[in-house]
C-alpha cells in the first residue's frame, strides 16, 4: 500500500473538512443539566455561543405530543446560531404525560427559562435577550411560556423562583394554541385530551372547561407580550391552522408584535418545511432578539 506523505495526509484532511458537513455546536457544552429535581427529565443542554461579550439565547422545547420525542434533536437553523457564536441554544427536556399531565410540562419550561436566568452569568448569556422556539408540542409550550403571567417568586428561599421566566421573542411551529376548537374542529390525536387527563375519544362537551382554558396559550394573551411568529401549514390535519388563525387575531386585538407564516398545502411538520422556513424564523429572531437582520 503506498504511503501517503506529510503534504498527502495534509491534502486529505483538507478535502475531509470541505466535503464533511460542520459539526460546530453538535454536542452540548454542557450536558443534562438538572434545572429541578422533581423527575429525571428535568434536564437541559447548553450549546454556548463563544464570545467576549453576554451572547442571546434561544430555548428549544421539542414535539412529540408531550409524551415523546428528545431534546436531542435541535433543529439546524439554532445549530447554526450557536455555531456563528450569534447566540447560545438551550435545549430542554420536560415531563411527559404519562409521568404527570398539564400543568406539569409547562411549569417545567417555565422553570427552566428561570433557571438560565439564574445561571446566565455562568453561561456568557443576555438574561434581558432570551426567546423560545419549538414545533408541535414544542410550539404550544413556546407559546405558553411567552404569553403566561411572570413566574417569579420574589419571596420564595429558591433563588431559581425569584427570578423572572418572560421572555423576548417566541417561534412557534403548527402549536396547538385554543383547546375550545375541540367543540368545533374534530381533533383525532389523542394527545389533546390526554395532556389534560382525559382519555382518547372523550367528547370535548365532557372535559373540565377551565382545564381547556388552562391548558390554552391565547387564554394569556395580554399587551405587554413579547413579539411572536408562528408557522403552520394550511392543510395541517394534526393541528387544524384555526389554532394559528385565533391566536394571531387575539395578539393582534390587543396590539402586540405577530407574524403568521402560513405554508401552503403543508401538513404537521412545517418545521421541516424547507430553508426558506428556516430562514424567516432567523430573520425573526435577529429581529427581535439579535437586532442584527440584513
């Protein structure tokens, strides 16, 4: 076999790094962070941005019908902004429904915005500039989180609990967003009525209506909410786009900063809809938290 030369093996190293995806920011810089210690789930990943000055941070909150899914999977377009050192992504895991329902995962993403709040020092993190983002499930809980009365506990011997979980911006995609569609739409995924306790099929006319207000983002719409954008495909038969449609009427009513991006003919997984979709929710969140869009 021939032997390759020191000017061989540097050539093929070269080729490797052009022909060779970027792995920048795939591994966390800090893994499986406890942010509680109610259930092994509550764990997040931090993937830091390198820079000499306090960087944003964006939080991703993963799909899978708040019974599956990982904080693994953290979609390419925040990949990219740590790897740009543009801003840091914290990836959080939650409780899912067969370990407890709603309030449970929302409580448990509120916690953890407080709890990069309360390490954002350590993190190199703008604890004033963080958003939130996620699809599906994801998306309702990056709803939830953005539009939810302020968390925190000024008296609590927590100091996590003291501090504020609000956030700057929010990215939402195909996030069920009003649960009072139910009477009206038919909603065939069970998740629905199981995130609130329910079994699959129960009639909606059945369920505890303020657990459907409860468990419902646009319930907390108010003015002082933080600038959001949400992408849902038009024929999105999961999530029917009239929780996109309510939603934005409702933020728009009382004059907050919205942006709805609709898909045409896209069905649950607009998240995975293409780079142009990637790209609005960039241009978005360099916006309304990097103040650096071109």
């Amino acid at each position: 076999m021939k032997r390759l030369t020191a000017i061989g093996v540097a050539h093929l190293l070269i080729v490797i790094a052009l022909i060779t995806p970027s792995c920048a920011q795939s591994t966390p810089t800090f893994k499986d962070v406890a942010y509680d210690d109610v259930h092994p789930a509550q764990r997040l990943d931090v993937y830091q941005a390198q820079s000499d000055q306090p960087t944003p941070a964006m939080v991703f909150f993963h799909g899978g019908g708040w019974s599956g899914g990982s904080k693994e999977h953290v979609p390419g377009w925040l990949l990219r902004l740590a790897a740009e050192n543009k801003a840091s992504v914290v990836a959080v895991e939650y409780r899912f429904t067969y370990v407890a329902t709603h309030p449970a995962q929302v409580n448990d993403c509120l916690r953890a915005i407080q709890f990069i709040r309360q390490n954002a020092k350590k993190w190199n993190i703008a604890s004033d500039k963080i958003g939130v983002t996620g699809g599906s499930a994801g998306g309702h809980l990056s709803a939830y989180v953005a539009l939810a009365d302020d968390a925190a506990d000024p008296d609590s011997t927590d100091p996590v609990e003291t501090q504020s979980s609000r956030v700057a911006c929010a990215v939402s995609f195909a996030g069920p967003t009003d649960w009072s569609l139910l009477k009206s739409i038919d909603h065939q995924h069970p998740a629905y009525r199981q995130l609130i306790g329910y079994q699959p099929g129960t009639p909606a006319g059945e369920m505890d209506a303020a657990k459907m207000t409860d468990v419902s983002p646009i319930s907390f719409v108010s003015k002082d909410d933080p600038p959001m954008m949400q992408v849902h495909g038009d024929a999105d038969d999961i999530v029917p786009i009239e929780h996109a449609y309510n939603l934005d009427k409702a933020l728009k009513s009382v004059g907050v900063e919205c942006e709805l991006v609709t898909i045409p003919n896209a069905n649950h997984s607009v998240a995975n809809a293409g780079d142009n979709v990637a790209k609005q929710a960039t241009r978005f969140v360099e916006d309304h938290l990097l103040g650096q869009s071109e």
